[in-house]
C-alpha cells in the first residue's frame, strides 16, 4: 500500500474546511487512512480516536495527530525506534525489510552512483566489474533451468538491419569479433530469409541506435514534401539520384 502523504506533507499552508463538521470528517478520512496504512503493515493499534492514531510493530512505535481549527491544521507523526526517537526514515526501513521477499529492489543512491561512476573512469577497475559481472552471470545460469538458448525467440531480418549490418562490416574497423558475428549472422540470414537469434538482431540494433550505421545517430530524415504538384519528370530524376547512391554505397 502506499505512504499517505499526510505523513511527510507540511501543514502549514492547509486551509481547514469551513464549517465545524466539515472539519470532524476530514479528521476522521485522514485517521482511517493512516489506520489503514498501519494495519495492512502490520502494525498493531493500542490507541485511536477521531484526531490521534498509535501503534506499534517489533520495537518501532508510531503516534500520529490530526486536527483542523477554523484557523489552521495541525499535524504530527511522531516515531519512537527503542524509546529513542527517530523519523519516518525508521518506518520505512522496517517495511522494506518485511518486503524485501516480496519484490523489493535496492537501489543506489545519488552519492553512489556517482561515486560508482567515478570509480568505472579508471580502466583496470572497470575491466575488474565487467569481469565480475560475466563470471556471476555464469554462475547464476549453470544452476538455472531456463533455456537462454531460446530467449528472446528467433526473427527474419529486416532489409534496414541487413543494410546496416553491410555498411559496419564494409566502413567499421573498430567492431568487436561479437559485433562482426552478429553482423554476419544478420547479413546471413536476411539474404536466406531465415530466422536469427535476436541476441544479434538486438546487437545490430544497438550499434545503428549509436551512430555507427549507414545515416550516423538516429533514422534517415524523410525529405519534406516540395509545395504544389511534382510532375512525372521530377519524380523520373530523383529516383534515378536515389538508386544511383545506393549502388555506389552498395555496389
């Protein structure tokens, strides 16, 4: 369930509603929120009324206070971690604990990633993560029953990959062996009209969206439309300039 954002939000500027009972109403929505928010995580409720909450879970305790004057809104969420007091910080650490089986994913703060990428600047470490990182994969899929052989599932190339592909294996001096394998594979299996792995479909993929292809970063732009009408004999020239490039880049 989601934090309600009375917990964190600041009060200050809350207009109250304007008569007495549009007031007691909002108190009790706002208290049966939080109540709900508690319970659903566990906690278990010692005290409740129309404007207080508290409750507790392991060693965290919480009280939280809700009250609407005519004037302003007054609005407290008080947390204790072992009799000491603490933060809301607490609360979700302790409900990220209980659902870390669940689903939840840790991930790095700012700071970290930008030290992370400091670090990955010097090249003997980098090299020493990527290593890491292929030898904890094949670690993981020699215990692992799922068929990697057949992810992703098999495609016919493209005639826009297979041209790509053609122009990098032609131009390209600095494509890895993978990347010439993936190429060839591409080049292969469009002319056969057979299926590829998409492993080196996504390979392709991945060095024309970097630039390295026939048109550099992004697709051929479509050349705008002239204004008025195009004649037959204008439309003669330029496809005969069109077809003409392509067999000098081509062959």
């Amino acid at each position: 369930m989601k934090e309600p954002a009375i917990l964190t939000a600041n009060t200050y500027f809350f207009k109250p509603a304007h008569s007495a009972q549009a007031r007691r109403k909002s108190e009790q929505k706002i208290i049966a929120e939080v109540t709900n928010y508690l319970e659903v995580n566990n906690f278990k409720i010692v005290e409740k009324t129309d404007a207080k909450v508290a409750a507790y879970k392991e060693k965290v305790e919480v009280v939280f206070y809700y009250n609407e004057t005519a004037n302003n809104v007054y609005k407290a969420f008080q947390v204790y971690k072992e009799g000491k007091r603490s933060n809301i910080t607490t609360v979700r650490k302790l409900l990220k604990a209980d659902t870390s089986l669940s689903g939840w994913k840790w991930r790095p703060s700012t700071t970290q990633r930008r030290a992370f990428a400091i670090r990955m600047q010097d090249p003997v470490e980098k090299a020493e993560y990527e290593a890491r990182k292929i030898a904890k994969a094949d670690k993981r899929r020699a215990g692992s029953k799922f068929d990697y052989e057949s992810a992703g599932g098999y495609y016919v190339p493209t005639e826009e990959q297979y041209k790509d592909a053609f122009y990098m294996m032609l131009h390209d001096k600095e494509l890895t062996q993978e990347q010439q394998q993936a190429c060839n594979m591409v080049m292969s299996g469009f002319t056969m009209q057979d299926k590829v792995h998409h492993d080196n479909i996504h390979i392709v993929n991945e060095l024309r969206r970097s630039g390295r292809g026939r048109f550099g970063l992004g697709s051929p732009k479509k050349a705008a439309k002239p204004k008025g009408k195009t004649n037959r004999k204008q439309k003669s020239v330029l496809t005969k300039i069109l077809d003409r490039a392509e067999k000098i880049v081509f062959g």
